[in-house]
DNA sequence: CATTATTGACATTATACATGTCATTACGAC
DNA sequence: GTCGTAATGACATGTATAATGTCAATAATG
C-alpha cells in the first residue's frame, strides 16, 4: 500500500469539508436560513418530530449548542413545539408549514447540485470511494482509542 | 449516478477529518506539540525555510493567525528567526535541531499509522477513492463561484 | 520618484462548539 | 410507593480556531 495516497486522502477531508460547507452556505442564500439553523431542520425532515437531546445525538454534538440552533429555528418560525406524550418537560420539535417548504426547497436544490456534480463521476468509483472513506473513519476512531509507541 | 452514495460520501469528511484530526492529536502526547505547532513544524519540514504569510498561503488560512502560531513554536524553541536576504523586515523561520527531531518523530509516528491503517486497504480503491475527492472538491468549488437557481 | 503591495505586529470580533450548574421530571430497582 | 439515577431545559461561562481591522515599515514596480 502506498502510504502517501491514503495520507493525502485523508488530509483531503478538510478541503472537501470546506467546500461542502461553502456550497450549502451558497445555497442557503435568500432563504434566510444559517447553516446551523438548515442543520435542526435537515434532521427534523428526515427523521422526523425530535427533541433538542435527539438532534443533538444525531449530530454528535452537545445538546446545549443544539439548544440554541433549536431556539433560533422556534424565533424564525420554522419550527413548533410540541407536547412530548413520554415527557412532560421534554418536548417535541416539529416543522412549521413554513419550515417544511424551506427546508424541502433547501434538500432539493443541494440534490440537484450534487447531481450536477456527480454526472461524470463513474457509479462504481463513487461507491469504491465511500466504502474507502467508511473504513478510514472506522480504522482511525479505533487507533485513536489506543497508545501509540 | 446515484445521488445518495455521493451526498453521503461528501458529508463523511466532517467526520473523518474529525477523526484525522483527533489521531493527530493523540500522536503528539508526551511531545509537547499543540496540533496548530505541528502544523508550521510540517510546512518547514515539507518546504525548508519560509516566512509566515508563506507558511499561511500554504496552510490556507490568513497570515495573522499564523504569526501566533509560529510565535508559539519560537516561544518553544523549535524555530528560529533567520534573516531573509530577499527582504529586510520578512524574516524567515527555521526549524531548529530540536525542532526538526520532534517533527520528524511526530510525523514517522504517523506515517506508521497510516502503513498501519491502509494494510487492508486496496492500493487501487485508494486511488480511485482520491481521485474521486480530488474530482469532488474541484467540482464544489467550481459550483460554488456560480449563481444557484 | 511615486504608487502599490507585502509584511510584522497587535487588537478586536466571530464562529462553533464544549463545559458547568441547577432545578425539574422521568425511570428503574427494590 | 420511594429512592437513587439519568435525562432534560435553561442559562452562564469557557475555549479553539480562526477572520478582520489597523498601522507603520519595507519592497517591488512602473
């Protein structure tokens, strides 16, 4: 194995990340959203009425900083709370009509583009690269929870 | 082309630059290094001696940020300030003995984790896997200079 | 020589989080 | 039931990684 490809491989990751970001910020233009206020919603649509702790587990990031993306998405209107029926004081997250239509527009225009983008990039390739980046991510985590002489 | 396989492969770079990023860390322990130090140590130790805008334009992020960065590695003692003779006031920065053995340690450390890492990992998957970010990135950023309909 | 760009140095601001705390509520073991 | 423990909301504070602004000194260019 050549150890230098996989190394710029990985160290790709941030590059790719930037220009992810950068292209969703693009596309959020005009529809008032932030970044972070798409990322509550983006979870909202795809799995539907959730908790400030829920989303914040399916983003892997602190329920506090969740909070408050949560809270600017309840000031903009593009979400509700909701009774929980298993938790009194937890409560449910749910789209507006108004935050569905949002983030519905959002996911199809980032769709369209990836479509865009993916047009001459070979099926098989794609596949192979994921299942690559997928073993990287699992491998890395795992060294990381050991010493290295 | 299947648009989901790409969207998902686009959005592992987060974590696996998060993962990368956390190894990196991990490795430096007992080396005294902040990851940002490594950082600068890494361009001296790729390109020889250069000045911090240098050293910014190669990182990709602004000069200013990186004088504190480099001010931390001369505070350790692992650069040195060299006269520039193409430019009076640009200084350039040196590793030092000190300096180039801890980056050469640190980045042989990783270099062993990356042998380690891609051992069952096809040498053409990850070539194709690179080729594919590389293709990806180029196309982000191209896409994101253009207006969105 | 005049203009413009680059650099060093330092201050301020921004973003994206993590961490700490505390009262309230739910849940499981007993 | 009740008792201990965990989850949650709410709010305050801290931290890492930057970007941005400013200004004087110097260099490069026409």
């Amino acid at each position: 194995m050549k150890t230098d490809l996989l190394y710029r491989l990985i160290w790709m990751s941030r590059p790719l990340m930037q220009a992810a970001e950068a292209s969703v910020e693009k596309g959020l233009a005009g529809t008032g959203l932030t970044v972070r206020m798409r990322a509550v919603l983006e979870i909202l649509h795809a799995h539907g009425d959730a908790t400030v702790p829920d989303i914040a587990r399916k983003l892997d990031i602190n329920r506090q900083y969740v909070q408050l993306m949560v809270n600017e998405t309840l000031g903009a209107g593009l979400t509700v709370q909701r009774p929980n029926p298993r938790h009194r004081r937890s409560i449910l997250l749910a789209l507006t009509e108004e935050g569905r239509g949002v983030i519905d527009q959002v996911i199809e225009r980032e769709r369209a583009l990836v479509a865009a983008i993916g047009a001459d990039i070979d099926a098989a390739d794609a596949e192979t690269a994921l299942t690559v980046v997928l073993a990287l991510v699992g491998k890395l985590k795992h060294h990381a929870g050991k010493v290295e002489g």
